[in-house]
C-alpha cells in the first residue's frame, strides 16, 4: 500500500465529532508539532527569489490546507476556552508577526490545553500553542523565542519549499496527512500513527523533521525577530538549554524535541548569533507572568492545592500575590479572592489582562454590578476588546440578562468571528432569551468552525423556516450562508478526499 493509500484511506475517519458541541478528549497531542512540518528536506538552499515551491503550493492554496488542518485540529483536540489567556496568544503572535516578516494577511490561533511543550505553525497562517509552554518558559522572552521560530518557519515557506524537493507528495496528499495527524491526536493515539506510518519509513523519516539547515535558518531569522520586538535575543539560547537539560534523560522526551533536535552545537549556535546584537536590559512582562501564573493553576491537582501553593509564594511579588487571587477564586474562597485581586489591580489599573482577571473574579463572586461598571468602563477605551466583551457577556448572563448578553455577543460575532467558544456561549445565551432563530444560528456557525458542515447545514435550515416570511433580508442573509458553507464543503472534500463533514 503506497502513502497517497495509506493517507486516503486515513482521511475517510470521522474527523469531527458530529451532533457533538463538545471536543473530544486529548490522547498525544504533541503530535500536533508534525503539522507543520510534513514533507521535510535534505536540501540545504537558501530561500530563492521567485522559488519554484510556488508552483507547488501558492499561498492561496496554503490558506485552504490550513483552514481545513485548523477545523480537524478544534474538533479533536481539547483546546483552552479561557478568553484571557487565548487574547495573551494572540497578541503575542501578532506582535511577532509583524517584525517576522511574514507576509500572511491573517493569522490564527489556537491554544491547546496539553501540559507539554510544544508549538506548530500550519502552512497557511496557523499558529498553535500548548498551554505548557508558559510551564516551561520562565519569561517572555523565552515564550516568543519559540514561537518566533515556529513564525520564521511560516515566513520562509519551509513547507513550500520541502514539497518542491520532494514532489512524490503532492499538497493533497500533505492534506490528508494534516488531517490524519489531527485525527490520531485526537483520539487514535499511537494506533493512528501506527495505521498512517506503519509501512512508510521513508516517508516518516521525511515528514518528523525539517533539515538541520532550516531549523538554524529558523532559529536565525527568530533570533532577529525577537530583537526586532524589543525582546531579549539571548533567551532563545537560553530556553535551548533549558529543554535539552530537562529532557536530555528521559526515555521519551515531548514532541517539540523530536522534530526541533537540540544539540549542543544547535544551542552554541543560538548564543553566538545573539552576540551580534547590542547587549540590552528588558524589562521583565508581569502580564506574561500572571498568564503563566494561569496556566499553573489551570495544571494544577486542585484548586485547594493551588491556593497551597500560592500562599507560599506570597512574598514572590505581584505575579505570585495574582496567582494568589486566581487560585482563591477557583476554590470557592471569593471574598478573599475579590479582596487580594483588587491590591494588585490598584498596582497596575492600566494592565488590561489584570482587569479582566478582576472582572473574572467579580463575576464568580456574584459582584456582578461591579464586574458590569469595570468592563464598561474598559471596553469605552477598548472597544471590541475579545476578553473584556466575552466576560460582559458572562456578566449579563450572570445577572439573568441574556436578552442583553445575546444583543452583545451577536455584536461582537461582527469582529471575532473565528472562535468556538462565542459562538457557543451565544447559542447557550439565545436559548436561554428565548431567540430559537438565534440558536440554531449560533450553533451553525459553531459547527462550520469545527468543518460539521452537514450540521452547520442543517441548522441554517432550521433557522431558515423559523424567519418570518415578510423578513426578505434574513431570510436572503440564511440561503447565501448556505451557498457559503456548501462552498467551503466542496473545497475541503476536493483538497482533503472524500470523507465525511
């Protein structure tokens, strides 16, 4: 059985978790790493003015590999739905992209809830993140070292160019492999690898790693990246050898390790590129810290055990005091929680993360006119804002106003349109308002997010009969939708074979 068999037959499993809104549940997930990544070469060329790989695989074509890599990977893995640390990602994705050079016109991203390091970049302007990257990263420099490099990898179109040097595998083909990888991390585990790769050495010797020249030319253009930022150059080196200590004795080291080798000459290699930048003093990120203070107590074998642990940082600074605050909200000590968050926010009012995380606390306190008067009052600053509009919209539905939380959401669906998590909340809050038009709306898009289209399908047809027959514009609004998604459904089964949605 040939590889473009092996990968047909793959892509035919149920990819998405259909009639479910739920995410299944994380079994190998570091696996993920190898998506962006799945045809690597022996060739050691510098990138090429006019390279032949756009022959191969255009940019556009990139952009619709990823979109259909992106729904298998939120329909099967378990992703974070917290909206504070999902705004941190993304702010600090962007930011490094636009001293990266990409010349992607969007980026997505996506955080996976696995305690592991890791991160990938889908060719076509994905960008995922595991949760235990901030476990490992103990600043933010050495966070956007890693993802800095992920972005030099998107930005050279190492996967482009690896097709090019290997043409046996086609891009529909590397399509299907995207998938399947989603598909085993899901849920298949080692018996999905094990079904994908069973009889292709070759081709998973190719497809677990870029070659040595590209991970230095990776690391090179990342480095600059991160001066470029304002960041600190000397932390890639630094987070180098802080991964190859932890792991060097470990039968199994993370996912991250096995297609990103970390020699000793790799890390020597990282020092000595950062010397050619002029030293300088970087102020150290309490926001990148209260995050990484999240992602402890989200990782945590209790809340109780995380106020524990909390309180014997307490004398640790305001990062610490923070996690203090979280950790009491998430036990259930509220007062408490409330009375230690306000000492930090009144440190640092200016910091967005910090009060969002003090309208989150507010809001689990039952402080919900406080919680409404700070996010009010934010978002007349911040207008649109992900994190501060998602919690208001908790907030109102705490305070039984889902009329109004759905009137925002449905607002805020305007501007952020590419995530589940609002989509979801929506569908929950229009029930609850008695909109049944609105949830079967809500759900589709949902669903579409997740590639369901024969649901996302279904519940546009329900919507479509509940809109009152004199309403030509929603009703002209629902039949496009469909059109749309009949589109998109089309284009995934012609790049990705002819399995279920």
């Amino acid at each position: 059985m040939d590889a473009g068999e092996v990968i047909s037959r793959m892509i035919t499993l149920p990819g998405l978790r259909e009639g479910c809104m739920v995410r299944s549940s994380l079994r190998g997930l570091s696996v993920l790493s190898l998506s962006f990544a799945v045809a690597a070469s022996q060739a050691a060329e510098l990138p090429e003015l006019g390279d032949r790989s756009s022959g191969l695989v255009s940019p556009s074509t990139e952009r619709v590999l990823a979109q259909i890599a992106l729904k298998q990977i939120r329909s099967s893995v378990d992703t974070i739905s917290d909206p504070i640390l999902k705004y941190y990602v993304k702010v600090n994705v962007h930011r490094l992209a636009e001293y990266s050079g990409i010349a992607e016109p969007a980026l997505t991203t996506v955080l996976i809830d696995n305690p592991q390091i890791n991160a990938f970049a889908v060719p076509g302007g994905v960008v995922g993140i595991n949760l235990g990257l901030f476990l490992y990263a103990h600043d933010e420099s050495e966070y956007s070292a890693v993802v800095a490099h992920e972005l030099a990898h998107l930005g050279q179109r190492h996967y482009a160019r690896s097709v090019e040097a290997q043409r046996a595998m086609t891009p529909w083909m590397l399509a299907g492999l995207l998938a399947s990888l989603a598909i085993a991390a899901g849920g298949g585990g080692e018996a999905g690898l094990a079904a994908l790769f069973g009889t292709q050495a070759y081709a998973q010797d190719k497809a677990l790693r870029f070659s040595r020249s590209r991970e230095r030319e990776a690391d090179r253009i990342g480095l600059n990246t991160l001066e470029r930022a304002g960041l600190d150059p000397d932390a890639m080196g630094r987070m180098f050898e802080r991964m190859h200590t932890a792991f060097r004795f470990v039968d199994k080291p993370p996912e991250f390790l096995l297609t990103h080798p970390l020699t000793e000459s790799r890390i020597t290699d990282a020092r000595n590129q950062a010397e050619r930048f002029d030293p300088r003093t970087v102020e150290p990120s309490l926001d990148y810290q209260f995050m990484r203070a999240r992602a402890r107590i989200h990782y945590a074998e209790s809340p109780q055990l995380a106020v524990v642990e909390a309180e014997s940082l307490r004398g640790g600074g305001d990062a610490d005091t923070y996690a203090l605050a979280v950790a009491l909200s998430q036990a259930d000590r509220h007062e408490e929680a409330v009375k230690v968050a306000r000492r930090i926010y009144k440190a640092h009012p200016d910091s967005l993360l910090m009060a969002a995380s003090l309208a989150e606390i507010l809001i689990a306190a039952a402080r919900i006119d406080e919680a409404l008067a700070l996010l009010s009052g934010k978002l007349r600053i911040n207008p649109d804002n992900r994190p501060l509009t998602y919690l208001k919209a908790e907030a109102l539905y705490a305070a039984d106003r889902h009329t109004d939380a759905a009137e925002l959401l449905w607002r805020h669906t305007r501007v952020n349109t590419d995530d589940v998590d609002v989509w979801e909340l929506l569908a929950e809050t229009a029930g609850l308002a008695g909109d049944t038009l609105g949830v079967h709306r809500a759900r589709a898009e949902a669903f579409a997010l997740l590639g369901a289209y024969r649901q996302a399908i279904q519940h546009i047809d329900y919507a479509r009969r509940l809109v009152d027959a004199d309403d030509r514009p929603l009703r002209a609004r629902l039949d496009q939708r469909v059109l749309d998604l009949r589109t998109e459904y089309e284009a995934a089964r012609e790049h990705s074979g002819p399995g279920p949605s």
